[in-house]
C-alpha cells in the first residue's frame, strides 16, 4: 500500500524527497514516513521507469532530488489502483486509498471497487447473523457484533452515495464529450 500512496503523492507534479516523506506520513496518520521505505521505494520506481529523479537548488542553497511520476508510472499506478482482489475486499485501507484516487480511474474500475466491497460486506453480514444464531456471544459479545453490523451498514449507505457521485461524475463526462464532438 506505501507503493501506491507514494506514486499517487506525485499525481499533481514533482516533488522532493522530504516532502514526499512529510504528504505520505500524512496519509498514514505519522509525522512523516520512514526514509527505509521512502527511498527503496523511489529507487525501485526510477529503476522501472515509473518516476523521474533530477537534482533541483533546494531554498537554502542545497541539492535536492527532485521526483516527477512518468506516463508509464502513471500507467502502472491506475493499474494497481484498479486491481482489486479478495485481499483487497476485505480491507478498509485498500478501499479507502482507492475511493480517494477515484478521479484517476475510469467509471468501470471504479463501479467494479464497490461492487466488490458491497459483496465482502454483504458476505460478512451473512457471517455475523449466522454467528449471532449459533453461538451465545453473552451481553458483550452481541454488543461487539451490533456495532460491527451498524459499521456495516454505514459502509453499504457511504457506497451507495459513491456510485450516485461516480454516476452523475460520468453523466457529466459524457455531456461534455457530446459537446465537443
């Protein structure tokens, strides 16, 4: 997941080492993200030709490195980002990394995404009622499995608001490209 927060930092052009730390600690709720995975990770991208590096005049007259994400980067991070898998499914992370590069993805990738974290979650509603019918969870026990059910269920209304923005997203695209063509 650090891969992909990483390469969408550079979404909306270069950037320095340290900022990078500084946006994807951000991302991750810390200060600022480990130099052990900031810099692998950037030797790995410039290495496969996802992102460029060039040193740059910092403000205080050192040499920075500067990273810009290449087409093919940019390719390589909406293939990712539409990957999703059962792992994928069943975190909330992967979910939410993905729902908030939406604009990145196509009205397919993005309506397979929820569509595949609707059935997980569906599936794990079905898990939580048979657990509730077979076994005697005691006061706190069903008062773990109502909250995860009310979660649940939050998540399913939060999709639902999603596919109506991706939809009314796309009926916009569409009206533009009638426009112009």
């Amino acid at each position: 997941m650090s891969d992909l927060v990483m390469l969408a930092m550079l979404l909306d052009g270069p950037k320095h080492g340290y900022a990078l730390k500084k946006r994807a600690g951000l991302v991750w709720g810390a200060a600022t993200m480990h130099n052990n995975i900031v810099y692998p990770l950037l030797r790995r991208f410039v290495a496969r030709g996802w992102v460029t590096q060039r040193a740059a005049k910092g403000e205080r007259g050192q040499t920075r490195q500067m990273y810009a994400l290449t087409a093919a980067g940019r390719g390589a991070l909406i293939e990712r980002l539409s990957e999703y898998g059962e792992k994928e499914r069943r975190s909330s992370e992967a979910l939410h990394a993905r729902v908030a590069l939406f604009e990145a993805l196509d009205a397919a990738a993005r309506k397979r995404i929820l569509e595949g974290r609707r059935d997980y979650l569906e599936g794990r509603t079905g898990r939580l009622r048979q657990m509730q019918a077979a076994m005697d969870l005691g006061r706190y026990g069903g008062e773990v499995v109502r909250f995860l059910g009310e979660q649940i269920r939050a998540e399913l209304r939060w999709i639902e608001r999603l596919e109506r923005m991706s939809a009314r997203v796309e009926g916009g695209a569409k009206r533009a490209r009638r426009k112009a063509g």
